[in-house]
C-alpha cells in the first residue's frame, strides 16, 4: 500500500506543469529581445542553486544562499525591464515570474518530505546491547577519541573499549573482540577503519556504531550523522535505533564510501603522499597529466554494452554520489538506494583529461564525450596487466583483475543515536529530481522502506 498522502500526489502533479509554465512564461514574455531572454534563463538557474541551498544545506551554503536568490530575482526584473517599459508592467510580469517559480519550487520540495510516522514507525528499536564494544584510533582525526573523552562517555555508557596501539592489528582486536562476546561493535576512527570493523559486523550479523573521529567522516556525513561531536553518536549504543543501510564490495572486500582507479589511486600510493598529500598529488598530476602521457590500462562496459578502454579515473560508490562542479566535494542524499554509483574519465591523453576537468568546474561535463556516469547493481573493471591500483575508502592498495563490485542492498545493521532517522530523511529529500517528483505523483515514494 502506498504511503504517500494525497496532497503530496497533488502537490508533486502541480509542480511539473508549473516548471514548464515558468519557462514557458518567460519565453513568452522575452522572446522579443534576445538578451533579455538569455539573462532571464541565466537569472533563473542562479536562483534555482540558492533555493536549494536554503531548503537542503546546512552551514555557509545556507547563510549565504539569499544572496544567489536575490541576485537571480534582480536579475530577472531586469531581463524583464529590457523588454517592457514602465513600473508598474515590469512589476506585474515579474511578481507573476517570480511567483510561479516560488510556487513550483515550494510543491515539488513538499511533494519529497515524508512525514514522520511513514519512516519512524517502520523501524525497530532494540534492547540495548548487553557487550557493546567500541573500538578506537587514538591517532585518527588529530586525535578526536581523546579530545572528545570517548573513552570516558564509553565507561558511562558501559562500553568496553580497546584501543588501537603501534604494531595491533584492528582485524584482530575486531575479531577478539567477537570472541568474547561483543554483541554490538563500534569503531571510532576513519573510513577505512569504519568499513574494516563494519565488514567484520556483517559477517557476524552483529549491530555496528560508527563514530566519527576520523579527519573527513564521509561515511557519518552521508549517513546524516553529527560529524561536529562524536560524543552524540555514541549514544547509539544506548538509543539502539536499528538501521539497514548498503554495503558494496570489490573482490569481496567491503567498502562503506567508494573506490577509485587511476590517476588518484596511483598519486596515494605514493609514500610520501600522507605526509604531503597537495605537493605529492600536484608533483604526480604534473606527469600523469601532461602531454606525453598515456590513458591507465583500464578496461570497462558501459550499460549500453559498449566497452571503454583507457581511463585516467574511476570512481565506484556504495550508491551514487549527487556531483558538484567539482566531484572531489561530492556527497550521496542516501546510502541504501540498492546501486553502485559509477563514473569516470575515459580520456585517452592527459590534455583530454584536462579539458574534461575544466568543463567540470563549470558544471558542463555532461557535454563531453569523455564522461560516463551511471548506476549499476554490479561493474567490472579490467586490465590486461593482471593488477591494478585502487583506493578503498582511502586507503592504498595494489589488486589483481578483474576487480569485480557489488552492491549488497541493506545488507549492513547500524545502531544510531535518537533524531537520526529526521536527520537521514532531511538529507533524502534534497535530491530534488525530476524522476523522484514524479514517481511520487503515482504513488511511489522516493525511496521505499526504512531511510538510509
């Protein structure tokens, strides 16, 4: 049975005809001149990123976001003005301008927002675990473990707690732990160290707690975590709200965030790259990227069949990632859409390459022939010298291929802390496609099931 309301079927039914209308509107009114048209198209893409930034960003995206409205609003009144003389026509034709778009805007955001008791009620709250164990970097995220005092709110919250020291390995302590009878692991520390303790997790069918005290925490970003304070999510152990979220594995090694091939897996495998990352990764780009340079032998099938030889990058990802211009500060809306993300430079010279970045950093990469986006439930990757480099939730690794990838739907039991689930869903809503609209007006909710 549908769980979407009928409003939320209307509200989405409105909001497309009413894009099209506003397009069509200003079309209508500026086709006339030119110039005016192009600003009015212009000026309604530029309030378009600040309405969303407002309605599904936090922090300077959001503080800052009235002023592309207003500068795109501003705009648009005088794209009219170019056209039209007279106040009080170029204030009626804009206030129906500005109002429609409003309008569009408004439906289309409601039409994706679930009420609470569609996601809440779906899922359980369990027992608090009898022998949770947390285990720790100490030396992750400059720090943080100590700097938070999770050792401390651990003892409170009647965690056990082992610490990663020179020489341990973090398999071991993990699978020790297990041995003793942890009924619940956590970890705090890294992505990589997150999708190690996790795989062990799964492999047991055990609840898993991630904590973010490592340096970027993606995997606690997209998971709508609080990235600021680690201490909130520790009190997943005591909340024990239980979450179902994908885990995805090349060559059955677990992976919580993304693998990359080519140009940035090779830069990390430099030694030197940890302690220097922006002097290694500039000094390396400089020779993978020049003139005299040679595509990475990587070979690959897109969707359609048709196989791509030569890369300079690939990037596979439990579920895809929403793309910036810039797809190094990428982020995912949602961890268990059940796909792999997959996208990927196929140039075959470095200057290619190049090119293809820069057309990236002003948003217009899907002009190019050279970039390939998509998702899949399964990616193969090949290479006719038997091995190749890879980056595995950061972390450096040399592998034989074919290296195979696999998305294993809500396959991974997470503990969360309370207002999570809001937090998940917040994040959820702001993929405010076209595809995701109109599945809601028949019925469909964006997502079915429990959010990520």
């Amino acid at each position: 049975m549908s769980t979407v309301s009928l409003s939320r079927r209307i509200a989405a039914l409105a909001s497309i005809p009413l894009f099209v209308i506003t397009i069509g509107v200003l079309v209508f009114m500026l086709t006339r001149h030119i110039g005016a048209l192009a600003l009015g198209l212009v000026s309604i893409a530029i309030a378009v990123v600040g309405g969303w930034w407002m309605l599904t960003e936090r922090g300077i995206l959001r503080t800052i976001s009235p002023l592309p409205i207003t500068a795109g609003l501003g705009f648009l009144v005088v794209s009219v003005a170019m056209v039209f003389n007279g106040a009080e026509r170029i204030f009626v034709r804009s206030a129906i301008l500005i109002g429609l778009f409003l309008l569009a805007i408004t439906l289309a955001r409601y039409s994706l927002s679930r009420p609470k008791s569609v996601y809440l009620d779906a899922v359980p709250r369990r027992p608090p675990p009898a022998h949770p164990v947390l285990l720790c970097n100490p030396w992750s995220g400059g720090g943080k473990v100590e700097s938070f005092g999770l050792r401390d709110l651990a003892a409170e919250l009647g965690v056990e707690v082992v610490m990663l020291d020179h020489g341990l390995d973090l398999e071991q302590l993990t699978r020790d732990a297990v041995a003793r009878g942890a009924d619940c692991l956590g970890m705090a520390g890294g992505d990589g160290s997150q999708a190690l303790v996790a795989s062990v997790a799964v492999e047991h069918d055990l609840p898993f707690v991630c904590i973010p005290a490592g340096t970027r925490n993606h995997f606690a970003l997209d998971l709508g975590l609080d990235r600021t304070d680690p201490r909130k999510t520790m009190y997943a152990f005591r909340d024990a709200i239980e979450r179902r979220v994908d885990y995805a594995t090349v060559n059955n090694r677990l992976f919580v965030n993304n693998v990359s091939l080519g140009i940035y897996a090779t830069i990390v495998q430099s030694d030197d790259y940890r302690d220097a990352k922006a002097e290694v990764s500039v000094s390396m780009a400089r020779d993978l990227l020049g003139r005299q340079s040679e595509p990475f032998d990587l070979q690959y099938s897109i969707p359609e069949g048709r196989e791509i030889d030569g890369a300079f990058l690939i990037m596979v990802s439990n579920n895809p990632y929403v793309l910036d211009a810039n797809p190094a500060i990428a982020q995912r809306h949602e961890v268990d859409g059940g796909k792999l993300g997959v996208f990927a430079l196929s140039t075959r010279t470095g200057g290619q390459a190049g090119r293809l970045m820069t057309l990236s950093a002003l948003g217009l990469r899907d002009l190019s022939k050279y970039w390939w986006e998509f998702e899949a439930e399964a990616f193969e990757v090949r290479s006719r010298s038997g091995s190749a480099y890879m980056g595995v939730d950061g972390e450096a690794l040399d592998e034989p291929t074919p290296l195979v990838f696999r998305i294993h739907p809500k396959g991974l039991r997470m503990y969360v802390p309370e207002g999570n689930l809001e937090a998940a869903e917040q994040r959820r809503a702001r993929d405010l496609r076209a595809y995701r609209v109109v599945g809601v007006a028949f019925g469909r909710e964006p997502t079915q099931g429990v959010p990520a």
